[in-house]
C-alpha cells in the first residue's frame, strides 16, 4: 500500500463526515423554524431523521459484504453532495417541507452508511501505530464540522435573510454551499485516500447472515442487559426533548415565550459559542475519567449533565434580551453536556467489550439514538401545549430516570483509568 499522508485525508474525512450531521439534526430545525413550520411539527418529523442511526446496525455488515469502503467513502459523498443541491432547490416549492424532509431524510441514511464506511476505512487506510495518535484530530475535525455547520453556516443564513429579505433564497444559497463542498470532498478523496490491501469485501465462509445473528445474540446476552438497555435509553431522556427545542426557543419571539434572537445571532451563540463550551466540557470530562475511572466520575457527571437544564427555566421565565448573558448560559449548559456527555461514551464502550466490539458499539449507539429519537418525536407536541417555561420544568422532571438508573448501573472500578 502507497503511504498517504494521514493529515492529507483524515482531517477532510472526518469533517465531511460532520457535516451532513449538523445538517439533518440542527441546521434542518432552524431551517425550518425560520420558514415557519410549527415547533410540533420540526420536532416529530426531524426526529425521524434520527432513524438512520438507530438501525444503523443492521445494515453495517453491508458496508463488508460488497465492494470497498473507499468506494462507499467517495460515492456516497457525491450522493449527499446531489441531497444537499436537491434541498436547495426544493425550498422553492409550495410543499418544500415534505420534499426537503425527503431528501434529508436520504442524506441521513447516507450520512450513517458513510459514518460505518469511514470509521473502518480509517482502522484499515491507517498504520496501527499511528491509530491512537490521530484519534484527537478525527474528534476535533468533527467538532469543528459541527462549529462550521452550526455557527458559521447559521449564521450566514441569517446574514443573507436580512440582506436579501429572502429567507427560502438565503438557505438555498447556504445548502448550494454545501453541496459544493461535498462534490469537492469525493474528487479529493477519489485522489486523496490510499488504496489498503485490506480494504475489500469481505469473504465470510460461515455465513454472513449466521455471523450477523450471533453478534446480536451474544449482546443481549451479556449479564445484565435490561439495566443496560435501561441506562442507553434514559440517560438522554431530558437532553433528547430539550435539544430538539432550544433552537425555537431562541428563535421565537418575546410574545410566544422565547428570546427573539435573530438567525445569526443564534449561529454565534448557540452554534458556535455553545459548541465550543461543549467540546472543552467533552476534553475535561476524558481527562477526570483517565485519572479517576468512569465509576467515581460517574455521579458528578450525571449531576453536571442535568442539573445546567435548569438555565433554560430560568432563560424562559425572565426572558434576559442581554446577549452576553444568553450566551453564557448557553455556554454553562453545554458545557454541562459535554462533560457529563463523557461518561456515556465511556459506558457504551465498557459494555461493547468482548469478541464483537466493534458491533456492539454500534448496537449501542443505535440505542442511543433510539432514546434521542422518540422523546425528541414528542417534544414538539407538548411544548406547543404547556409553553417553554413549564417545558423546560418537565425537561428537568424527564432527567430523573437518568439519576435512578446511574444508581443501578454496575461499572468496573477500574474501567477508564490510565
């Protein structure tokens, strides 16, 4: 195998692959908020979005079966550069919602595929030395997809809207971006990536399909399963309504409960602001784990994850117009998040442990997604009824299950330590 420099592709590879999940999880609810579609409605549709992900397990053994995950790679960001393009021109639409919906929803599907394809082109396309050191630049060129998509790409919607007084026009513009950005991705990568002789389909002579039913069958026999499945499911129970929200909430007006900020203003804050005082929130948390080990963490880390909730009570009952002091709290809140977010990463990993790690760790996200997904279908609906000061109350209420279940968890005393 030619040696590639891995800066020259692990960098693009993992913002490319950040992108499009910016794209269908928040820059789709502002989006939409900003074209009028009801909080009920964003909710329980981009919820659905999240499907992809949940079932993301059962079609990764695809991504082996046929051809190579190089292959899947560049086509499928071609494919999502087409999705982006299509959104664009659909906003134009007297039914823009379900036809945006239905392209985005294939960009979610690709999207995860692509996410299966990348994560094991990068174990085979990387020497197994320099894997461990270039996990921190796969992580941080994510997060910085997620800074570009929802900050800087916010807030040029919202720049645009005002200039253009156009608001369809200005998201079609940012979406065309986007789709340029991707047909540039896959000729790069087409050039870019290596060739590993290990990356083909793979030949299973026991069965595919055998093979596929016992990775499942010895998951849901590990001890303790229920209080697992338990844990995956109600850990996110609060965060999962109170993401699909946050954005309206700081979109809405004064007269319907929120803070009247402006598209842009939402990009700095919450897209931007919020997202970095998240990935600092992540980097501390990784760092207490190493040197105490997830079982000590854990109590402080569920503490800080919910309890910043209550920010969001206070913001929607007093309703500050002060920038600075919305953005700090903002800051306060995902910070929080990102902190606590820690010991979740780090329990799905624990549990995956075992001949098919790799597999139950999808397993595992996949519940995880599944418990973003359902609270987030509903989270709409009631907070179109009860408004967002007592929405935020029940958001604080929904995280108690998260408290009783960190209770129960069994965890290694050793697990996560250096």
């Amino acid at each position: 195998m030619k040696t590639t420099n891995p800066w020259l592709w692990v960098p693009s590879l993992y913002f490319g692959q950040g992108i499009p999940y910016a794209v269908v999880m928040t820059i789709s609810v502002i989006m939409y908020k900003n074209l009028g579609v009801s909080n009920t409605d964003i909710a329980l549709y981009t919820a659905w979005l999240y499907l992809p992900w949940v079932i993301k397990p059962l079609w990764s053994p695809l991504v082996d079966m046929f051809r190579t995950k190089r292959f899947f790679i560049t086509t499928l960001q071609f494919v999502m550069g087409v999705g982006l393009a299509l959104v664009a021109l659909t906003l134009k639409m007297p039914s823009f919602f379900q036809m945006s919906l239905a392209v985005l929803w294939l960009i979610a599907f690709a999207s995860a595929t692509h996410d299966i394809a990348a994560d094991g082109f990068y174990m085979l396309g990387m020497p197994t030395k320099l894997q461990a050191a270039y996990v921190g630049v796969r992580s941080v060129f994510w997060r910085l997809a997620q800074i570009a998509g929802q900050g800087a790409l916010v807030w040029l919607a919202g720049r645009l809207g005002e200039q253009l007084l156009d608001v369809k026009l200005a998201w079609s513009i940012v979406f065309f971006i986007l789709a340029a950005l991707f047909i540039v991705l896959f000729v790069w990568h087409q050039i870019i990536l290596p060739r590993p002789a290990d990356d083909r389909a793979v030949r299973n002579e026991h069965g595919h399909l055998a093979e596929f039913f016992l990775t499942f069958r010895s998951f849901f026999a590990k001890p303790n399963i229920l209080l697992i499945l338990g844990f995956l499911l109600t850990f996110r129970l609060g965060e999962a309504q109170l993401v699909k929200l946050v954005a309206p909430f700081l979109l809405d007006p004064l007269s319907k409960g929120g803070l009247g900020l402006s598209t842009a203003d939402v990009g700095l804050a919450y897209g931007t602001i919020g997202v970095s005082a998240l990935v600092a929130g992540g980097l501390l948390g990784g760092l207490v784990i190493s040197r105490v080990g997830l079982k000590r963490a854990l109590w402080p880390m569920v503490f800080a994850m919910h309890l910043p909730d209550l920010i969001f009570v206070y913001l929607a009952s007093a309703q500050p117009q002060n920038f600075g002091l919305v953005s700090a709290c903002i800051a306060v809140e995902q910070f929080g998040y990102g902190f606590g977010f820690t010991s979740y990463m780090l329990y799905m990993m624990m549990v995956a442990q075992g001949e098919h790690k790799t597999s139950h760790y999808a397993i595992c996200t996949g519940f995880m997604a599944l418990g973003m997904m359902l609270p987030g279908m509903a989270s709409g609906y009631i907070q179109d009824h009860i408004g967002y000061q007592h929405f935020f109350i029940w958001v604080c209420v929904a995280t108690i299950p998260a408290f009783i279940m960190a209770a129960l968890v069994k965890i290694d005393p050793d697990f996560g330590k250096k």
